[in-house]
C-alpha cells in the first residue's frame, strides 16, 4: 500500500481507548496545511507500532525527495507534504534532543534558541516533533540517524544536537 493511501486509511481511524498511556506522540508542524492536517490524524488515529513506522516512512520520504532530489518521490512528497515541501523540502535536516530525553524534534532550519534543558523556536523551521517515553524516542532517533546519517553534538545542558557542521 502506497504511503498516501496508508495517511488516508489512518486518518479516518478513530483512536480506540486504550488501558495504557501512549509511550509516544509524532506530530508534523505544517500549521494551517490541509495535507499536514491529515498526516497528523492519521499518526494520532493509530497504535505506537503503526505510528513508529508511518513516521519513519515520512521522514525518508521528505528527505529522499527534498535533499536527495529524487525525482520518483517529489510528486508523492508534494502531495503528502503540500505547500510546506515546496517552501522548505530540500533545506537541510538537524535533529535535537532534550535533556531529559523525552522529546525529539526535526528541523529543516535552525532553531531560534537554546534554553537551559533545550532548543525551542516557537515552531519556525520545525518539521516534526515526537514526544514520549526516552526509550522509544532512542529508537526513533535511531531511525532518523538510519535515513540521514548526522555526527551527534552534546551541549552542556545536555541537549544532544544532530547536525553537518556545514550546517
């Protein structure tokens, strides 16, 4: 199944109730972009398993069709991503995670600041952001290094940062 086809089954789900809390949370930050609204109800709609793998395959999508300018996936990323792939797809990729390691966020530019446990922006330059249990963020993390392989930076707050240094 095609991964648009899999955002449109996802996102007519209605999340079941659940004894447990979600260990994680993925959220793309495209405000106000009808397709990145899809995207997040279907992350939202569905267990962390289906959610791991639906994110992973977006962010290799973004990346293979923005900064490896693979011609066979712009018209898909386009049509996932909408308007905020056009702006922003083929900008360099950065990852950071906070302090406490419970939450992972993906920039397509730089973040505004750092703070004393981590890096904020007000939501410019944010692509995606996961929040949740440290575990399960390693293994996105892990994920995300898999797909754009990033030298990891630690910051004396104890943000880590995963970037080029060409950045």
């Amino acid at each position: 199944m095609k991964l648009k086809e899999r955002i449109e089954q996802f996102a007519q789900m209605k999340r079941e109730e659940q004894p447990e809390p979600l260990t994680a949370m993925a959220q793309f930050k495209g405000y106000m972009i009808k397709e990145i609204e899809q995207v997040d109800r279907a992350l939202q709609s569905v267990d962390d398993e289906k959610r791991f793998f639906l994110t992973i395959d977006l962010l290799r999508l973004w990346f293979e069709a923005g900064m490896c300018h693979k011609e066979e996936k712009q018209e898909e990323a386009k049509s996932i991503f909408g308007k905020l792939f056009d702006e922003h797809g083929e900008k360099s990729l950065m990852y950071t995670i906070t302090a406490d390691s419970k939450q992972l966020r993906v920039w397509y530019g730089r973040p505004a600041c750092m703070t004393s446990r981590h890096i904020e922006s007000q939501g410019g330059n944010l692509l995606l952001e996961v929040c949740g249990h440290p575990e399960l963020l390693e293994r996105y993390l892990n994920a995300f290094c898999e797909i754009h392989k990033l030298k990891e930076i630690l910051v004396p707050n104890g943000v880590r940062l995963y970037m080029n240094w060409r950045y």
